[in-house]
C-alpha cells in the first residue's frame, strides 16, 4: 500500500441549494465579511442579502499583484475578520491571497513563488470561505492562489496550508448562468486536473478515486452542459469533477500542461483553461511515447473511462472530437507566435506544475509541444 498524506478544505458542502448554508456558516467565523466577487457583485445580489455587515471587492479579469493588494487594504479598511470568494476560480484565487496578506502583512511578491521571494506565510489567513460560481479550478479546495505578476508576465502562487478554506460551499445552481465559452474552458481544464494527477508519480489510491470519478463525470456532463447551459444535472456533473480535481491536484500536483499554462497565461493573457485544454493533446501524446507501461495503462483507463474504449487514441480522439465541438482554438489563434515558443518553452521547463508530469519535459520539448498545440 502506498503512503500519503491528504489536505482538504475544513468542510466540504456539495449539492443544489447549499448556497443556502453560507450566512450562517460566516457568522461563525465572523462578523465582518469581505467577499470578492467578479465583475459585477449585483449578479448575486440575493446571496449578498443574506451577509450583514458584509463589504464587497470585485475582482475583473484574473487578479494581478495590483488587484490582490488593493484587496487586502479593502479588507483592512473594513475591518475584516473573514473572506468569502463568490465567483470563478480567478475570484476564489484573489480571496485566498487577500486572507493572507491582510494577517501576515508585506506585499504579495514577498511570498509569491519562481519571481518573488518566496518567503514561508508564516501566520494563518483570516478565514476563507469559497463558493465557486464556475466550474473548472477546484479552487475552493486547494492550498494556493494564483496571481499574475504583470513585470514578468507570469503567473505564480502564494501557498500555505492556512489557505485552505474553512468551508467550500459547491452549488450548482450557481452555475447556471455560466456561458458557454467558460463552460467548456473551465470544464475542459477540470478535466486536465483530473488526468494529470492520475498518471503523475505522486498519485496515491485516494487521488485515483477522485480522478476516475471526476472523469467520468466529465465525461458525462460537459458536452451537455455546453450544449444547454441550464441542464441541472450536467451542471452537477462538471461541478463534481471540478471539485474532485481540486482535491486530485492539491494531493497528486499536476503536470506538463499545467506547466505551460502558467508562464503562457502570463504572456498572452489567454483563459488559462484555454490553454490547457489546447495544449492536452499535444502533452498526451509526449507522456505516452515516453512514458512508462504504467503510464501508457492509465491513459487508457481515461479513454475507457470518457468512452468505454481502453485505449490511449480513445482519450485523443475524444479530446479532439470535444474541443472542436466546443470550440476551442489553438495556441496560435490565443496569441502565441513562433517568436514566443522560446521564452515560454524555457519557463514551463522550470514551473512548479511540471515536477508532477510522469517523465521529465526539456524545454525543446516544450517547444515541440507548444508547436504542435499552434
């Protein structure tokens, strides 16, 4: 038996109308909320109602160092004792980040990783709550934020276990106004993280239970959901195999794919799940010529378990079908250039993400990679 060790969120809600849960759950934690939100804080207007004493802090776009720093003075000025993330992944990244700076005090780039100092988050966050409106990070369950160093154009995490949330609150329903181009870039990403942790090293039999069912209920959602946006039960679907890859990723790390979404989210600006789910097949197809016996069997198992087909062209073949139904563009169309495979090759060789990839990636790999993912 393999040995392992797990984190999670403190709680874990999952289910249509458990958004219902979230007043009281902050109350007793806190009596003044932050909650980060999108763009638009009026879109959940209803569920903001319910938060006496709440202030709110929109979050446009993925957060940047900037956007994160004026979210823990945000916090301070309210005087917050706890942070609600109420929307995507981008949101739910800002708010963990937020809760961080405002109990360990500095600037983000003193903890940030790969262009900052990295220094350890020494003191716990204030008390997070996530409550994921998209599908496709796992956000709400995982130990770091991501943020954009727009300087060096990369992105990068701040990560310490007090990042956890106290309570991740998955609903559903909450989703149902998710457009279909984030439905099928977040979804597909889900997807990645829950393939790129069953064939890392690091897997362990409790990661491969999250990541089969996690497929699976990718396989059975996310083309539905796409193709109906209010389909409550293809929404339950990729919610599941969202939440599932969060837990998949924060215990068995990620690999090549996710290795190149960083320092490319970073120079291009693209949806990160763009990206990945751009660059999968490309990636696939390396770690199985490469890879190992066990390696190239567990590829197989993700074919079967999209398709009922136990081979690796199953997995491609549906990965190819799918992002065409849904729409997804390649790398070139995303803004990437000849001029740009370099730079990017030689970054994702050194990412964090890439030391979960089943065998080693050199950066003239990558470039091969990201050619062929033009």
């Amino acid at each position: 038996m393999t040995d392992f060790t797990f984190a999670t969120a403190g709680r874990i809600s999952f289910g249509v109308g458990r958004r219902s849960e979230l007043a009281a759950a902050v109350a007793a934690l806190g009596s003044r909320p932050l909650v980060c939100t999108g763009s638009d804080p009026t879109r959940h207007a209803d569920l903001l109602a319910t938060l006496p004493d709440a202030a709110t802090f929109a979050v446009a776009g993925e957060p940047t160092m900037d956007v994160v720093r004026a979210g823990a003075q945000a916090a301070r000025d309210h005087g917050a004792d706890v942070v609600i993330g109420l929307g995507g992944g981008a949101v739910l990244d800002a708010a963990k980040i937020v809760a961080a700076l405002v109990t360990n005090g500095g600037d983000p780039m003193d903890y940030a990783e790969v262009v900052g100092e990295g220094r350890p988050l020494s003191v716990p966050c204030l008390p997070f709550v996530a409550v994921p409106t998209t599908s496709g990070t796992g956000s709400e369950v995982t130990a770091n934020g991501v943020v954009t160093s727009t300087e060096h154009r990369v992105k990068v995490s701040l990560r310490s276990p007090s990042m956890l949330a106290r309570l991740a609150i998955v609903d559903p329903e909450l989703t149902l106004a998710c457009p279909p181009s984030v439905t099928a870039h977040a979804g597909l990403d889900a997807l990645v993280q829950c393939i790129e942790p069953f064939v890392s090293p690091f897997a362990s039999p409790l990661v491969d239970g999250f990541c089969r069912e996690g497929v699976r209920r990718a396989g059975s959602g996310l083309r539905r959901a796409y193709a109906d946006g209010s389909d409550l039960d293809a929404r339950s679907d990729v919610s599941l195999c969202s939440l599932l890859s969060g837990l998949a990723l924060a215990n068995g790390k990620l690999g090549a794919a996710h290795g190149i979404a960083g320092p490319l989210g970073g120079a291009i600006g693209a949806p990160h799940g763009a990206i990945t789910a751009s660059v999968m097949v490309a990636v696939c197809e390396f770690n199985i010529a490469h890879g190992s016996d066990e390696v190239r069997r567990r590829y197989a198992e993700v074919g079967e378990l999209l398709t009922g087909n136990r081979t690796t062209d199953a997995l491609l073949d549906w990965w190819n079908e799918t992002t065409a139904e849904l729409g997804v563009e390649g790398l070139a169309a995303l803004g990437l250039g000849e001029d740009g495979i370099g730079p990017v090759a030689e970054a994702a060789a050194n990412a964090s993400s890439t030391k979960g990839n089943p065998v080693p990636v050199t950066p003239e790999d990558f470039a091969e990679i990201l050619r062929r993912s033009l």
